[in-house]
C-alpha cells in the first residue's frame, strides 16, 4: 500500500523562512523537506500570513517585516516551490486569501486598518495596485464564503463583522469584480473578533474572539447577519488570547486556539450550526495557527514559542485529538497551509 502525503507549508515570522514539509495520510509523521528565508526579506516581521490559490499551483506569503510585500510561488507537481517574484505593498498585511477564481486576493491589515483587494495576474503575480474596500479599526480578516459569493471581514477593534456581497466581472478579456456593502453586525464590547471558519453545508460562520474566548455563531444571507449564539471557551486565570478557528470538512467538529494556555478547544456542531463545548488539548506553546487536513482526520498546530509543528489524529467519532508526531521548524512558526 502507497502511504499518501500531503505538502504542508508553514511560515516561520522570527526566521523570516517558508518551510515545506510532508505528511503522511496513514500515520500522521511529519518529515522535512526543505525550507528558505523568503526571498528579499530584509528584516523579518511578528507574522507570515499565506494562503494557497484554490487551483492549488501557487502559494502566497506575506512579508510584515522590511520590507512589506507579497511573495508568490509556483509549486510544482511534487510539492516544491519556486518564486515567481515579490509584489511591493504599503500596508503590513494580516490575512491574505485568493478568490474563487484565483483572480484577486483579498487582504486586511491590522495595523493600518482596512480590507483591500488586490488583482491576480495571469502569471499569477500579485498585481501592484490594490482596491480598498472600507476603512476598518483593525481589520484582521477579509474572507469569502464558501458560497463564493458572501465576504465577510472582522474588525477587532469595535467588535463588528461585515459583510458583502462579490460579484465576478468580465471586461476586455480581463477579470474584475464589484462589491456591494450588505450589513454589519456589532458583537459585545470586548469580543475582539479575529478569525472566520464557515460550515460547509450552511450559510453560517464562527468567528473567534480574541479577547473573550468566545466564538459568535452567525448566519448569513443577502438580507443581512444575525447573531444565532455566543459559545464560549472554558474559563481561565490568563487573559485570553484565543487566535485560529477551523471547522472539520463534514462540519461536525469545531476548533479553536488560545495562545495563553497553549490548547485547543474542540465544540460540538449541532445540527441546527449551534455548537457544545466539548473537550480542551493542551498543545504547542502558544498555538497561533493551525489547519485541517481536507480528508478531515488530522489537525497541525503550530507553536510560535516552541518553534515545532505537531500533528494530531482527529477520532472520526468524537473529534478528539491524539498526538502522532512533532518536527522543529523554523523560528515562531504561525502560519500553515495543506496543499
């Protein structure tokens, strides 16, 4: 029997590197495979946001060191990268995702407070010139449903979600878009909203709160947002510091992580998008980002103090996590994606 693989990309903010490895379907090892300083790196920053293209052939990586720009790589059939060249930007970027057609990219920076979104070019560059959407006090996210139609953006710091809706756009043989401002939904004081994780079967999303440990579950449609429940993580002495929020492929099991602690919190999807908390794992220091594997059976967390990644099998009845491997990496890793 072939042991399948998947390539993990993970970026690695205090080294300012990009490492590649894999790992396996049948035991969850985790095995290097190379890594680089991202190339015209000067000064590494606190975070590398990436995001692969949904065609999977193309990473994207944020610089928020010296200088800001936007990295982008081809990857080829076996999972290496090769750099196609660094888009300069003015804003040190938060969040990065491609459209569903891998014609824009869609961004927010915390720092300087806004979403925008840049065009993709055909050689699948970052274009140089971006669209701002809106003004936000620490926008920490700009993502698309999966209806591919319905983006969504956290501003941290008034506690609002906002929403619009995307329409593709046809012109001169290029690609363009428009989007139209639909709502905003103010959560309570003190929320912190930070990241998005969407149900694959219902126009719901789970947002994290950074500074109350809560998840806000919100439906979505073209009317607008409503606030269906608050769940929260369990109490703890530390301040929160909650960070990641993902679903599992078939929508039954949530997770969250919460930097102070080091855990991940696991809830219960109910039918109806509700959620129970369920159990904590304690994981890597401070875990500020994690992923799923798109068969759904294992979660890799990184820990920006330990400097390790860790794989975990995910019980397909329960959604419990079981340790597998661990691999050193990089300095301060806090970004990974699962091509």
């Amino acid at each position: 029997m072939i042991d399948q693989k998947k390539t993990l990309y993970v970026g690695c903010a205090l080294s300012g590197e990009l490492y590649t490895v894999t790992l396996s379907l049948a035991t969850g090892t985790l095995e290097y495979v190379s890594h680089m300083r991202l190339p015209g790196l000067a000064k590494p920053g606190g975070a590398m946001p990436l995001a692969l293209s949904r065609a999977r052939n193309t990473l994207y990586a944020v610089s928020r060191g010296e200088p800001f720009f936007i990295a982008s790589f081809t990857i080829d059939p076996k999972g290496g990268l090769q750099h196609l060249g660094n888009t300069p930007v003015e804003s040190n970027l938060a969040y990065i995702q491609t459209s569903a057609d891998d014609t824009h990219l869609l961004s927010a920076s915390f720092i300087d407070h806004h979403v925008s979104i840049f065009g993709i070019q055909k050689d699948r560059r970052v274009a140089d010139q971006a669209h701002r959407i809106r003004e936000i006090l620490n926008a920490h996210m700009l993502s698309m449903a999966p209806d591919d139609k319905t983006i969504l953006a956290t501003g941290l710091g008034k506690d609002v979600i906002y929403q619009w809706q995307w329409e593709s756009l046809v012109e001169g043989g290029g690609s363009s878009f428009s989007v139209q401002q639909v709502d905003e939904l103010t959560l309570s004081a003190g929320t912190g909203p930070r990241h998005i994780a969407y149900h694959p079967a219902q126009p719901i999303a789970y947002i994290i709160g950074e500074r109350n440990g809560a998840v806000s579950v919100v439906r979505y449609d073209t009317a607008g947002l409503s606030h269906l429940q608050t769940a929260h993580l369990p109490d703890q002495q530390e301040a929160f510091q909650a960070a990641d929020i993902h679903i599992s492929p078939d929508g039954r099991f949530l997770y969250a992580s919460e930097k102070a602690t080091s855990t991940l919190h696991l809830f219960n999807v109910q039918p109806d998008g509700t959620l129970i908390f369920e159990k904590h794992f304690e994981t890597e220091n401070r875990p500020r980002g994690f992923a799923l594997s798109a068969c759904g059976h294992y979660l890799i967390a990184a820990g920006q103090f330990s400097h390790h990644i860790a794989s975990y099998r995910i019980d397909e009845n329960t959604g419990y996590l079981a340790l597998t491997d661990r691999l050193p990496v990089g300095q301060s890793p806090d970004w990974i994606e699962i091509r």
